[in-house]
C-alpha cells in the first residue's frame, strides 16, 4: 500500500511539473514573440528616420519640383510613414515624432499622383 501510495504521488508530481513546464515555455515563446516584435519596431523606426532625413534633405535642395510622382518620391526618400486623404498626402516624419506631435513632412498629390505642394511642420 506505502508504494502505491508514492507511487501515485510521484506519479502526481510528474504531471503537474509538466504541465507548469509546458506553461512556462509557452511563456516564454509569448516573450520571445514580443521580443521579436519589438526589434522590428525599433528597425522600422530608424528606417522612418532615415527617409524623414532624405525627405528633408530633398526640401533644402533643388531638386524638388511639382509634377514628381509618387514613384519618384520613393526612389529619392523611401516610404513615408503613411498615406492620409486617400493617398493625397503623403507622411515623413522622424521616430522621435508622433502622429499628433513633433515635426512632419507631407507631400500633396493630385489625383493623378503628381505632387502639387509640400510643406514641412512641427506641431507642439
């Protein structure tokens, strides 16, 4: 009987600290996933800056005019950080800004994806 006792405890100490290690490498794939998440915000986010920066840089130079297509914007800048109003304005705007703070650029297009106007903001 004293062995079918241990035996069932044992037994019942086995599966419990299964189950708990099945529990914690769940938990531990769920931090490894927000891990990962995270490092791609962050690369995300110094890709952001790098085409606020070319953005920028366009704006100080000559080489803006109207009539460059959004296609052509890529090329030089990259991709801005979103399209509002239907993809007539276009969204740069370095990691250290919000959607609602800090300095922007937006680009207008026509209908035609031809760029009209541009403006460089900072909003507090």
């Amino acid at each position: 009987m004293k062995y079918i006792y241990i035996c069932i405890v044992t037994l019942f100490i086995l599966v419990f600290s299964n189950i708990s290690l099945l529990h914690a490498a769940g938990d531990i794939r769920k931090l490894k996933g927000l891990a990962d998440s995270m490092d791609s915000m962050e690369a995300q986010g110094k890709k952001d800056g790098i085409n606020y920066q070319k953005a920028d840089a366009l704006l100080s130079g000559s080489d803006i005019n109207n009539g460059l297509t959004g296609s052509d914007l890529v090329k030089i800048c990259g991709k801005p950080v979103a399209k509002a109003d239907n993809g007539l304005r276009w969204v740069y705007k370095p990691p250290t800004s919000t959607f609602f703070k800090g300095e922007k650029i937006y680009f207008y297009f026509d209908k035609d994806q031809k760029l009209i106007d541009w403006e460089k903001v900072y909003q507090k």
